[in-house]
C-alpha cells in the first residue's frame, strides 16, 4: 500500500469558519471539490495523520467516511486570495495538506435520524479504541448522507503524539488509559460495544495497522527524539496503536 494519492489544488473556493483550524473548500485538478485541512493551522501536522489513520481505521471496520487525498497547495493559489488571514494560512501551508471529500448536501447528525445499532457500537468502538474526545453533542462530527451515517473530523485523536517532544515514550500507558463514555452523542448504544468488538477483532490485525501508517506522506511524520525518520515514526505510531489493541482496558465496561 502507498501513502494518499497527491492531487494538485487548482482553486480555493471559501473558507468554513468553524472552530480555530480553518479548515476551507478547495477544487482541485481531479475535477474534485475537497474540504482541505492544512499544515499551516495552529493545530500541526501530527491532527493531519490522527484524520487518517483514524478514517482508515473506520474505513476498515466498516464505517462510512470521506475519501482522502493529500492536496498540494501552490504559492500562485495563495497569491490571489484577498482575505489576509486566509492567504497567510495558505501561505504557511504551501506542499502537502489533508482533502476530505466534500459530500455535497449533508447535514450533522441531530439524533433526529434513525442509527442503526451496530453502526452506533462500531463508531463508539473505533472512538474508545483511538482515545477520541471530540464526539459529543457539542460537536458530533457525524454527518447524515443519503441517509447514511458517516463520520468526520479526527484530530482529536491519538492525544499521545502530543507528548512526543522529549520522545515517543512508553507505548503501554496509552494502552491501558480508559476511555470515557459518557459525554459522547452514541452513548445510549453502549451496550452493542461487546458484539461490535467481537466483529472487529475479526476485522482489525497487526497488519492492518501497518498498512494504515503507511498511508500518511512523509512530510507529516515529524522526527523526534528516537524516531528519526519517517519510517520510524511511523514505526512508533503502529507501536501505540498495536499495545492498545492487544488489550481492552480502554473499552468502556471492561476491567481495567
């Protein structure tokens, strides 16, 4: 497997002003119109690999959610861009950014929409499983498409790799931290964790999580002390993410 397919922004269209990202629409030269995440943000690089291996994972216990690509931004797309704080935005975020395709008329889950019960229990899996603490009704980051529950916007995620400064540190803490279910918008399925974990353990191996690492571009892959180079961020991430499948002391109603 190789990383994101590259497509080159050939237009930013508008910028969606929710929360401190930033985040804005662009078309691309696949003829594809993507909400694109950038480097440049306060937020770094490292929520741009959280989104994709977080929706890789999802992909794979068969969840819906956007495709992704990595879109490369050109200094002449920032060039022409009037708002001043959207063209130092695209200016520090020139090369390499995250496109999630845009799914033109959805709408955020409001409850409203009937879930199915073994889609809700997957979606509080995958949640449990990747420390997520952004899926609450405050902010649900669900979307309803065709009918469809799909879900978005992952970089609340894997908080560890925010305390990579002094080293990737001890892969067993993350995976024995228990996960908090009770402010998230799914709670009330709670009680098809134990069928959804039983079907993802079928679906879910060492080997996958290889495979979903090596999807994130390179220039997202931060070096620090110990983890050099790409690869072995990479290493260090699947290292995490391994430890903490290999128990279940995160999943809610399970012992520590």
């Amino acid at each position: 497997m190789t990383s994101l397919p590259v497509v080159p922004v050939t237009r930013y269209v508008t910028p969606l002003r929710e929360g401190g990202s930033l985040p804005g629409i662009v078309e691309a030269e696949d003829l594809g119109t993507y909400v694109c995440k950038f480097r440049g943000a306060g937020q770094g690089v490292r929520v741009l690999v959280a989104e994709v291996v977080v929706a890789e994972l999802a992909r794979r216990i068969g969840l819906r959610t956007p495709r992704l690509v990595a879109l490369d931004l050109d200094a002449d797309i920032a060039r022409y861009e009037a708002d001043e704080e959207v063209q130092d935005l695209l200016v520090a975020s020139l090369g390499l950014n995250l496109g999630v395709d845009f799914l033109p008329g959805s709408f955020g889950y409001d409850g409203e929409v009937a879930t199915g019960a073994d889609v809700a229990a997957r979606v509080l899996w995958l949640d449990a499983f990747v420390a997520n603490v952004d899926r609450s009704w405050r902010n649900p980051n669900l979307l309803v498409w065709h009918g469809d529950l799909w879900v978005i916007d992952h970089g609340a995620t894997l908080y560890f790799h925010h305390a990579w400064s002094n080293g990737v540190g001890n892969p067993q803490r993350f995976a024995r931290q228990p996960w908090d279910i009770s402010d998230h918008v799914l709670a009330s399925y709670a009680p098809g964790l134990a069928a959804a974990d039983a079907e993802v353990s079928q679906l879910l191996g060492d080997v996958d999580l290889a495979q979903v690492l090596s999807l994130v571009p390179d220039p997202w892959l931060q070096a620090v002390p110990g983890a050099e180079t790409p690869d072995a961020v990479r290493a260090a991430y699947v290292d995490f993410l391994t430890a903490r499948f290999a128990t279940r002391s995160w999943l809610p109603g399970e012992t520590p």
